[in-house]
C-alpha cells in the first residue's frame, strides 16, 4: 500500500482554499507553528486535530487517509485489453475489461465461438458471478440445469456453483462478467 502523507493532503486542501498558514491556524485553534510541523511531517495530528481541519477545510475526515489514482491506471482502452487464449481450447477468448486484478471486482469479456463450450467439466470458482449476454445465444450449464440465454439476458451465478458455458448455435457468442473476488 502506498504511504499516505497526512501533511501533505493537508497542506493541498489549505492551499486550494487559498489559506496561509496563520489563516488556518486562527480557524481551527492550532497553533502555526504546529501546522507547519504537521504538513512538513514532522508532527502527526490528533484525532481532534484533523477534526477541526476537516471542518476548517471541508473536507470529509476520510479524505486525509486516501491516496488519488492515476486516472491513466483507471482506464482500459478496447485494443489494450489482457487477453487470454487457451492453447487447448482455441474456441475460448477472454479479455479482461477491468485494468488489473488488484480491486475487488474483475469485469470481463469471453468470447465463445460456435458449437463449442468454456471447458470440459463443469468449473467453480470461489466468487460470485454475474453475467451479461452482450451478443448471440448460449447455454449456461449450472449444476444439473441448463439454461438457454440470449442477448440482453443476466445469470447470478452463486458462489462454488458449478457450471460451464455452451454455445450450441451457428454465431459467435460475446458475455461479459463480473467476478468478485477477482479470479481470472
């Protein structure tokens, strides 16, 4: 996890509401020699502290301990997706829509070709599923049901529910999911 500097934030919210230090320090009762201590590092805010700062700066308690992301790391572009081809299963592609696996949800897309399905046995993963049939027909096999889809139709797949995805028809098929935890 990425170090997070309470000074700092602070410093940011007291300089964008174009306050000097003595400014800040006569709003919330501290003193300024403290609040340059504070967002030089050297000094760490009470609970009471950051509280009045909060107040002072409008800005939720929380935001202090946050760190901002990378808008950049944020954003998958279509021709940049992680694919993933398995060698023994040729008529299976999956893309990973969300950036990477490090949140706690993973969203993706596979893409099954016709008269094929995602694996032999019937496969269970430890999260939660949700799925969205974006394009074509197919087949969701869940435990001993099938389950005929088409596009526009969702499944909820419950956790360790066992089940594979088969596409009986003429067309591609395209279904986006979303897993959590991740587990691509």
């Amino acid at each position: 996890m990425d170090d997070i500097n309470i000074g700092e934030k602070i410093s940011e919210y007291r300089k964008s509401k174009n306050l000097n230090i003595k400014d800040l320090a006569k709003l919330t009762g501290v003193t300024p020699s403290m609040l340059s201590q504070i967002e030089r590092g050297l000094a760490n805010p009470s609970l009471n502290t950051l509280n009045a700062l909060s107040k002072v700066l409008e800005v939720p308690l929380f935001s202090f301990f946050t760190t901002s992301a990378n808008t950049k790391e944020l954003v998958v572009k279509a021709d940049r997706r992680k694919k993933m081809i398995l060698p023994e299963r040729e008529n299976i592609l999956y893309e990973l829509l969300s950036p990477d696996l490090n949140g706690a949800i993973e969203l993706a897309l596979m893409k099954l070709t016709p008269s094929s399905d995602s694996s032999e046995e019937l496969l269970e993963h430890e999260g939660e599923e949700v799925a969205f049939v974006m394009e074509g027909k197919v087949n969701l096999l869940l435990d001993n049901s099938v389950i005929p889809l088409d596009t526009g139709d969702s499944v909820r797949i419950p956790m360790g529910m066992r089940h594979k995805w088969i596409n009986e028809y003429s067309e591609d098929v395209k279904v986006i999911f979303a897993v959590t935890p991740p587990s691509f």
